[in-house]
C-alpha cells in the first residue's frame, strides 16, 4: 500500500512514512485507502484477543513490509495489559485506557511505534522530535527509553502539566531529552513541526516525530476500538463511542476502525473549552485559535493536526464531517461537576478528560431518541491528575506504585523560550 501526504505532493511506503513522520511537503501521511476488514472477521470479533485484533488490523496497513513473526512479537509486546471495558451506568461504560506502563492511552500508539520506528531503521542513529499537552511525551519516552541509536526530545510547554506529568517527561535521563518551552502547546508543536522541516537540520539529521502525525501512533490506536465493540455487540443495541479530543489522533484512529468496516454508530468529539472542530461542526468554518488553558490539560489545543486527515478522509466537506461525528465542548466547571456526579452516583472516579467524554454521552443521551451503548475513551488514570481529582472530589486519590515512583526521580529538563532557532541551535551543538 502507498502513503500520500494530506497535501498531495509527496506518496511513499510505509517504512518512510513512519521513519519520516511528517511530508516534505508539510503534510501528513495517509494510506492511499483504508482497507476493508472480512465479515468473518467481524463474524468472530467477540472471540478474539486484543493481540488477535491488533495483528490482523495491522497487517491490513503495513503489508508486507514485515513478516508475521516480526509483526506477531511487537503486537505481544505492545498489548502486554489489559485493556478493560468497564461499566459504569445502565448505558455508559468506560473504555479504560491506562493500565499500561505510563498510566495513559497513548502507551498502546507509542510503544508500537518505538518498536516499529527501531524495526525499520535497522539500528542507524535517529532524532525524534514529540510536542506534548502532558501524556505523549511520558508514553514516548517510556516507549523508546535505551532503544539503541534513537535521541528522543520531548517538547512540553512549561506550568502547563501536571506536577506527576511533569516528573513523567523529565526524569529519564540517557537518550531522552526533556525541552521546558515557555509557552503554550500549539507553540511546542509548531517548533516541533518547524524542526522537521528544517532543511539543515534534515540534512544533518535523520529526523522523525513521535506525535499523533506520525502514521505509526494512529494505527494501532484503531485497535480497542474494534475490541470495546466486541465486548459490547452482544447487547444488541447501537454503539457510540465519545472521545475526548485535543489534537484528534485519537478520534481519527476511531474513524479509520468504522472505515474498515467497524459499524460504529457515531462518535462524539468532547472538548474542553478549546472548541475550533465543535465551532467547525456547527459554522462549517474552521478557524484555528490560541489554546485556553483548562484542568483537561491534554486537550488544550487551539490548532489540532489530525484535523488535517479528518479532512481528507471527508474529502473537505462539512457534510460528511457530521454525518459520523458529533462535538460539543464544556467548561471545567461542568467537567467537576460531572466527575462529582459520576463519584456520587456510581462510585466511578473519572479524571478530567473521561468527564469531558462523560459529559459528551450525556449530551448526545439528551437530543437523542434512540437507544444506544455508550463509550466514554477514559484517556489517563485519575492519579495522573490526582490535584484536580482531590480537589475537585475532597478526597484523598491512591497513587498506583508505578506512577509513585516518578515522584522520587529528580526532574532533568532544559528550558527554551518558544523560539525555533534556540531549539535548532541546541539540536546541532547536541551532535
């Protein structure tokens, strides 16, 4: 299968595609379509395993770039915990992303793409660049921590994580840098993207990112979303699924499973007060803005990149966008009280992004007549937020062990203004 960047200027293979990152020509690589999954496929879906779902989803994507032992042995070693489908009211259930090892949902697409990324460079030097809102860069470093010849740099805009996410980024050390940019971070992600580009530095480098515009993150996120609907298809009833969107790779991994052939329903994009794809929805005018800072700070994204493959996988047009999607944004004030209600009536703790989700079933539950299976994506384990949580809930949140141990590590990072030549400068003397 051929990639093709968003802009339609530059088509290649997959090897390229995820060692590369991101187009010449800016774009962002797309396979030239989405393949279709066999009924008996979906037939058998219930009885698979998730490693049996993520093989034969992956190997629709990556061909035969790779074997089926080599393919078989990285979807083990990814999909190494549980991935739990949960129950939390009559007609809501959580999709519980955060029982691997950093704790939130982007372990599953960065660990596949470390092992992909280390598979397809043979062993030759690398430098991998990742903007993050809060958990990219701890799934990322977590990821690729002592994979022999790759120099990982992690861009995190400074005071606006968490104090546990913080320690997440910055206490690897070896071949994991972590670059404090004072700045929001739609700034990190434009140097982020501004580094990649850079001829000198392409020409010095070999360079790729780590990000959601890395083609490798998006596919194996398409995977629990094939295996939430197999826990759930028996009951009978629609299934909607509601994410809670920042940059959109997550909702877009959604969309490539429903185009495979996964009859999803719909899904509902849930924001925070970063609001451009729900403006976009309602206006049909997408007009980027700079981000607001709120106590979901991973979804704190004025200028999202998967919009971009949202686009080209609904040919630019508003029309299709709302025909599989519904968004809605809230405050943090409905975010804490909607974890207070949800604490209170059922016992369940969400963190900040699951109630962002929540509060999106919620929504669509209210305009909707029909009966519907609802999935709230719960992103990141409360802990990870375990400020906010305590605050909001006025009660003392169990830190889990592995996320305890961060808090012991000295934090090591490197602060830069939001400025690219600074950050380029540094990258070259870093050799």
């Amino acid at each position: 299968m051929k990639y093709i960047s968003t802009r339609q200027q530059e088509e290649t293979n997959i090897k390229t595609a995820i060692l590369k990152g991101l187009a010449d020509d800016g774009g962002l690589f797309m396979p030239e379509y989405i393949p279709k999954l066999a009924s008996e496929f979906f037939e058998n879906l219930p009885n698979l395993t998730l490693q049996e779902i993520g093989f034969r989803v992956a190997r629709e994507f990556l061909g035969e770039s790779i074997s089926d032992e080599n393919l078989k042995k990285i979807i083990d070693e990814v999909l190494n915990f549980e991935i739990p489908v949960v129950k939390i009211s009559e007609n809501i259930n959580s999709l519980e992303l955060f029982h691997g090892p950093t704790m939130a949902f982007k372990d599953v697409g960065a660990r596949f793409m470390a092992r992909m990324m280390a598979y397809f460079s043979e062993g030759k030097s690398m430098k991998v660049v990742a903007a993050t809102s809060g958990d990219t860069g701890s799934a990322v470093a977590s990821g690729f921590f002592g994979v022999p010849g790759i120099e990982v740099y992690i861009l995190y805009p400074k005071g606006k994580v968490s104090p546990l996410q913080e320690k997440q980024l910055t206490t690897w050390g070896e071949n994991i840098k972590a670059l404090e940019i004072d700045g929001t971070f739609d700034d990190c992600q434009a140097v982020a993207k501004q580094i990649l580009s850079d001829e000198a530095l392409n020409q010095k480098f070999t360079l790729t990112s780590a990000n959601s515009i890395n083609i490798a993150r998006l596919i194996p996120q398409s995977f629990y979303y094939f295996w939430a609907f197999g826990q759930l298809q028996k009951l009978g009833k629609p299934i909607v699924f509601s994410v809670p969107s920042g940059n959109f790779g997550n909702l877009t991994a959604g969309l490539f499973a429903k185009k495979m052939g996964l009859p999803v329903q719909l899904f509902i994009a849930s924001t925070n007060e970063n609001d451009v794809v729900p403006k976009f929805l309602e206006t049909g005018n997408y007009e980027t803005k700079p981000s607001k800072q709120t106590i979901s700070n991973a979804m704190d994204v004025g200028n999202p990149s998967n919009f971009e493959r949202m686009k080209s996988l609904f040919t630019d047009d508003v029309s299709e966008f709302r025909k599989e999607i519904e968004s809605y944004s809230f405050s943090d004030e409905e975010t804490k009280s909607a974890m207070i209600t949800v604490k209170n009536e059922f016992n369940y703790i969400l963190d900040p992004h699951g109630a962002v989700a929540y509060l999106g079933l919620q929504r669509y539950s209210e305009k909707s007549s029909q009966d519907f299976v609802g999935v709230l994506l719960e992103t990141a384990h409360p802990a990870k937020f375990v400020e906010v949580v305590e605050n909001v809930l006025k009660e003392k949140i169990k830190i889990p062990e592995k996320l305890g141990a961060f808090n012991k590590k000295e934090k090591q990072s490197i602060e830069f203004s939001a400025d690219f030549e600074s950050v380029k400068n540094y990258l070259i003397e870093e050799k």
